[in-house]
C-alpha cells in the first residue's frame, strides 16, 4: 500500500474516533497544541530556515518568502490563534432545526463532522497549523499535503501538532502529512474517492485548477484573488488613497491584496496623481491604461495589456484604468475578478448599494480594504481557506464550513405505510 493510501486509511479511522470525542476533550487537545507550538519552536524553526536556505537559493520571489518564513512572533501568532479557537462555541451537535412530523417521530437536523479533511496547498506552513487546529475543533481527520519549498516546516509542524493532541487522548492519525512533494502523491490524493470526505486547494491559480479539474473527490475551490478598489466620483480622495495603500502594499503576496485599481473619470485628473505616486514611493510597479498614462504623475508607467486586468500578481505590482463611471466598474469586475473580494470607495449611498448587490464576490467592502477579508478578521479564530465558489461555503472558512448536516429521526416504532 502506498504511503498516500496508507495515510488515508489510518485517518478514515481516526475520523470513526473522534466523532465520539466531547467539546471538552477536542477543546483542551487544542490548548495542548498550542502549547507545544510554542515549548517545541526551536525545532519547527530549525526546519522552517532550512525550508528558507533552500528558497533563497532557488532565488525564490520575495513574495513567497514572506509566506514561508516563520519567526518566534509568527508561531506565537499561530499558538494564540489555536488558543481563540478553543474558546469558540462547538458547532458539532448544533441542532439547526426539529419538528415532530405527523407520525409522532421527532425529526432533527444537526451538525456533523465532514470526516476526513485532505487540504493540498504551498508555500504557507501557517496552514498546516491553521487546518488542524480547525479540523480538531470539529473533530475531523486531516490529511496534509504541502508544497515542496515549505516541506520541512510543515513536517515538523505537523509532527509536534499529532504528538500534542495524542498527548491529550486523541488519535495521533487524526493529523497527519503526507511527506513526498512528487505529483503522484498529489494526484493520488485526489483520486482517493471513498476515503477522502472533501479536498481543499490553497495557492495559486495553477494549482487550484489542477486540483479542480482532475479530483475524483469533492473539492471546495478557494483563493485565487485578483481583487479591486474603485474610487468612485464621490470618494473622499484621502481615504481613497489610504485604502488603496493598504490594500496593496501591506502584504501584497496574499489573495486578498488589491491587484487592480478603477478610478472613475469624473475625479481621475485630481484623484490619481497622488495614488500613483504614494504607490511609487512603496516601490509599486504600476501598469495603466492611456488616460492614466497621460497625467505624467510618476516617472514610469508600463502600458497595460489585457493580460494584466486579470493577472493576480501577488507582489509590488498593480494595473490601474480609468473607468467612465460605476456601470463599467462592476462590468470590469465582473469580468476580470476572481470572485474573491472587491471594495468600492465613496460617499454615495445609493454607489455603495449598487456595487454590493451587483459585483459578483465572496466578499464585497465599501470604504475599506480588501485586506479584511480574512478567518482572524472576521471573528472566526482562523480560517482553512477562502471559498470563491457558492455552494457549501463561500468567504473565509471557519468551523462550520467544516461540517455537514445529518437527519436525526427519534421514533416510537413508526411504519410506513
């Protein structure tokens, strides 16, 4: 048996186990990980630079690096994540709704866990620890399989979080990693129809659809963001440049970075030039469109192609274009985002309305960054990816992402006739 299968069949059976583990048990299996996040970092670090080493000498893009390093501040980021999240209400054994039917039989739906969790995914050894941690909270199995740069990070993660949480009374095989980075594991992984419950892809445009194109298992499609800020007619010109900013330049290598700036025609002459050169001070590399060109505000603007409205650059990079008013900013949206997350700017009222009900996007902002579109943000203690489909789950993805529902029916000897 392969080492994928192998995997598979030991968390089949952790998934058996730990649906019949209390709140209690699976809430201090998480303080326990936590701990042993941080009473074991020398180690995980250890890997993580060697992970590094080896990054910097493929000339890995600043960018990735960011994603991949660890530092003491970091895994006390993620240790204190893990401590919110057993904190959180249980939403296995939710019941969402009951009746008694005219049988007499008590009819309740109720959350259950997924089963097993498989998550393929890159350069973001975070996500080792963020998708256990939720898996444990719902008492799902996790299979791990990362990306060839962060694998020593993600081995040592995971070897400390399955260690911690036996330590607490829970099956060991209920986290695990699959060591090899070859594409047959992967793709083995993927065809594992019966023993994986749901697979979820994070990173890339490449690998999301790889993933989604060739899973013989059901898959939630999360991440790629190409998204925009628009700075509509009535925006107040310095939150506008604030947001635009931030949502680029605070850490443009994540998906919920602003990728693409529209700002409406009525206001560009006087509304651009200070964007554009605040972005050129930050080291933006900046790709227009004529009428943004032809202001002459910074010293170099690349022409931009069609390539580049619905390109999701993750670094110092933007397209920007002068857009005729709110009617082709949500058709330029539409067309070229990602359905991640879109943010308008203004004072209009009745602007901000449009924009919500017709851009089409798992989170949708009206004068704020896109950057907020995250677990940790939005109160959900951390999050297992962000869904840019609509079924199941759609946005940051919490603890009820993670489970199903099942039809708990209590009768008296009921026969149907």
């Amino acid at each position: 048996m392969s080492e994928v299968r192998e995997i598979a069949a030991r968390a089949r059976q952790a998934a058996i186990a730990l649906a019949s583990t209390s709140t209690d048990q699976r809430n201090r299996a998480l303080l326990v990980m936590a701990h042993s996040l941080a009473s074991r970092q020398e180690e995980i670090l250890a890997a993580n630079e060697q992970d590094m080493s080896d990054a910097r000498a493929q000339g890995t893009a600043p960018a990735l690096l960011d994603r991949l390093e660890l530092s003491p501040q970091r895994l006390k980021a993620i240790s204190e994540a893990l401590k919110s999240l057993s904190v959180l209400p249980d939403p296995i054994g939710e019941v969402i709704s009951g009746s008694r039917l005219a049988n007499g039989i008590w009819l309740q739906q109720v959350r259950v866990p997924m089963g097993v969790v498989a998550m393929i995914y890159e350069a973001r050894p975070n996500v080792t620890a963020d998708a256990a941690a939720l898996c444990v909270k719902t008492g799902n199995a996790v299979i791990l399989r990362g990306g060839s740069l962060a694998v020593n990070s993600n081995l040592a993660i995971t070897r400390v979080l399955a260690s911690a949480a036996a330590n607490a009374g829970l099956p060991e095989a209920c986290i695990q990693s699959v060591s090899s980075t070859d594409r047959e594991a992967a793709e083995e992984l993927m065809g594992l129809h019966g023993m994986i419950d749901v697979l979820i892809p994070r990173g890339g445009a490449g690998l999301i659809r790889s993933v989604v194109d060739n899973a013989r298992v059901p898959v939630i499609e999360t991440g790629v963001g190409n998204c925009h800020v628009y700075v509509h007619e009535k925006a107040d010109p310095q939150m506008a440049k604030r947001i635009v900013i931030n949502a680029k330049c605070q850490r443009p290598g994540v998906c919920n970075a602003a990728e693409s700036l529209l700002v409406d025609e009525a206001v560009h002459e006087s509304v651009l030039p200070p964007i554009l050169k605040a972005l050129e001070e930050q080291g933006v590399t900046i790709h227009a469109d004529d009428k943004t060109r032809a202001l002459g505000a910074v010293m170099r603007v690349n022409p931009a192609t069609e390539e580049d409205w619905a390109t999701e650059y993750l670094d110092l990079k933007i397209s920007v274009k002068v857009v005729s008013g709110l009617d082709e900013a949500i058709h330029h949206v539409n067309t070229y985002g990602t359905k991640h997350s879109e943010a308008i700017v203004t004072e209009d009222y009745s602007a901000a309305v449009r924009f919500l009900n017709e851009v089409d996007a798992a989170a949708v902002y009206v004068n704020a960054s896109t950057r907020f579109t995250d677990g940790g943000e939005f109160g959900l203690g951390a999050e297992i990816g962000i869904s840019t489909q609509k079924l199941h789950a759609r946005g940051p993805m919490g603890l009820t992402a993670l489970t199903t529902t099942k039809y708990v029916a209590m009768g008296s000897g009921q026969i149907r006739e």
